[in-house]
C-alpha cells in the first residue's frame, strides 16, 4: 500500500496526514505554527511530522513513498524552492524546504508547493471539485490564496506564484497589508478580518472568534448578524472581480470558516450575484460551494501531489 505524507502549512496551523494512494487517511494532527518564532522555528516542528508518518507506515504495512508540502508563500515551480512570504510567516522565504526534508527523511522524495494550489488538488481528487473541470478556490484563513483548476490541472502562471487572490488592491490608499501594498482584498475578506472587524463593531470578546461568531448569528442576534452581512458584502467584492476575469463553473470556498456552509454562503451567494454582469448569472451561472474536505484539503492535496510523482 503505497502512501504519502501531506503536509499544509499556513499563518496560524500547521496540517498533516498520511494519505494512502487510493484516498484514505490513516492519521492526521494539527499543531500551532506559531509563525512569529521564524523560519527555522517553523521547519523544526515539520520533522517530528515526519518521523511519525514512517513509524504510522511500518505500523501499518504501508510504504510512505514521498511528503508533499503546501505552504503559504509563493513557491517557484521550477526549483520548488520558497521565493516569497508576506508577514504572515516571517523569516520563510529563502527557507531550503525541500533539502531539509529530504535530509530529515533520509532521502525521501519532497514536492512542494503554495497552500492553496494544493488545496484546490485535493478537492478536484476527492472534494466538491471533483465534479467540475473548471473551478477557483479561494481559501480564507490568516489571509486569502487561490488556485484555479483548469482541465484537471492547477493553473500556477510562469513561475508557479498565480493565485495570490488575497492581494488584489479592493481599496485604493486602503489598509496596510502584511505584503507591503496597501487596500488588498484579504484585509477586508479574510478570517483574519472578519476577527478585527466583529472586534471594530464592538461585539463581546467571546463573540469575535467566527464559530462563536456565526452560534450568535444563527440565535438571532442582530449585532453578530450585521458583522456577518459586512462581511459577506467585502468577500463578495472580490469574488465579483474573478467572476468576471476567469468565468468560472464554480468558486469553492476553503478554509476552515467554510465548515459554517449555508450560513456563509447564502450571505455570499446573493451579494456575488448583484455585482455580476447578467451574463454571469442564472441557469449555467457559477456555482458558489463549501469546500468538502474542510480544513483537510490542503495535506490531502499536497499528499496527491506527491503520489502522483512518485
């Protein structure tokens, strides 16, 4: 039985799971990224990873032939080395990921790539994108990355940095971005903002968490209902503009804050849709969806990734 370990690692968490060729997960745990401690501080927490995937594997009788990893940044295609990270993961950039991985597993394949292009692989293997051939996925967290799945295949750009969603500029001379620009969509789009903007709208410390946030909403509360609908109003803005450039057959939401599904996205749905052009809409329109693997679909993703090559 061969397998994969699929690493996914953003802002906030680190994700990862072993992942067999035929789609099963035999483990999987979360670990904090804590970011702010620097590159090297995050590549130590990856070995531990490592080593207990192949103790899982030899447990399990299956052969762990490779790590595929999904990083925030931008990774070139061509050396798979990390060219750049915003503020989000400080001190990654320039970070030897894959020598460092292959040396820490004694030779083992690596591949890697951006967060969200191997999210969007994972839900075209076995998620919602499975069904459509031409799809975007944005995923919300820290910040907002996208993919778009064209044909099967994530469409990376020259040198595999497409996808930067997050920071197309949605407001000029707007707030200050972790990249250094001013006015990008994930200051306003992402989970990050929607934190900061329930905190700006004077809800109660216990609310501003987005679970937290969508169980007030959802009990009526008009307070957490407004946050919402802003919310929803600043993530539609975005979503209008990718609509109009790729046309898409579907948009699938990732990111953990996708688990809240209809509560979400029938605030999306609609904003999206007046903004539109009418040739965008209605029957054959796009279609807007949860992500279906949840917060799983980046190691999932980046385990494809790896399998296929090995």
């Amino acid at each position: 039985m061969q397998a994969a370990l699929g690493i996914d690692i953003g802002g906030t968490h680190i994700k990862s799971g072993v992942v067999t060729a035929d789609g099963q997960v035999l483990a999987s745990r979360t670990v904090p990224t804590d970011a702010g401690a620097g590159g090297e501080a995050v590549l130590a927490k990856l070995l531990p990873l490592v080593e207990e995937a192949a103790a899982l594997c030899a447990q399990a009788g299956a052969s762990l032939g490779g790590i595929g990893v999904g990083t925030a940044g931008q990774v070139n295609k061509r050396t798979g080395r990390i060219a750049g990270a915003t503020g989000n993961l400080p001190g990654w950039a320039g970070v030897p990921l894959i020598e460092r991985l292959g040396e820490a597993s004694g030779g083992m394949p690596v591949a890697v790539d951006n967060d969200v292009n191997m999210i969007a692989l994972g839900e075209s293997w076995l998620g919602v994108g499975a069904k459509y051939g031409d799809f975007l996925c944005v995923a919300l967290g820290t910040g907002i990355g996208g993919c778009r799945i064209k044909d099967g295949a994530a469409d990376l750009g020259r040198d595999g940095y497409a996808g930067e969603l997050g920071h197309m500029i949605v407001q000029m001379e707007g707030l200050h971005c972790t990249c250094g620009g001013r006015g990008c969509w994930e200051q306003y789009a992402s989970v990050t903002a929607l934190i900061r903007l329930a905190r700006e709208r004077g809800l109660p410390a216990e609310q501003t968490q987005p679970i937290a946030l969508f169980e007030a909403a959802g009990r009526g509360d008009p307070a957490a209902s407004a946050v919402l609908d802003a919310y929803a109003e600043r993530l539609s803005v975005g979503l209008a503009g990718l609509i109009h450039i790729f046309n898409p057959q579907a948009i699938v939401i990732g990111g953990a804050v996708s688990a809240q599904g209809e509560a979400l996205l029938n605030r999306i749905r609609a904003r999206t849709e007046a903004k539109i052009m009418p040739v965008f809409r209605g029957p054959g329109g796009v279609d807007i969806v949860a992500a279906g693997l949840g917060d799983r679909a980046g190691f999932i993703g980046a385990a494809r990734r790896m399998l296929t090559d090995i």
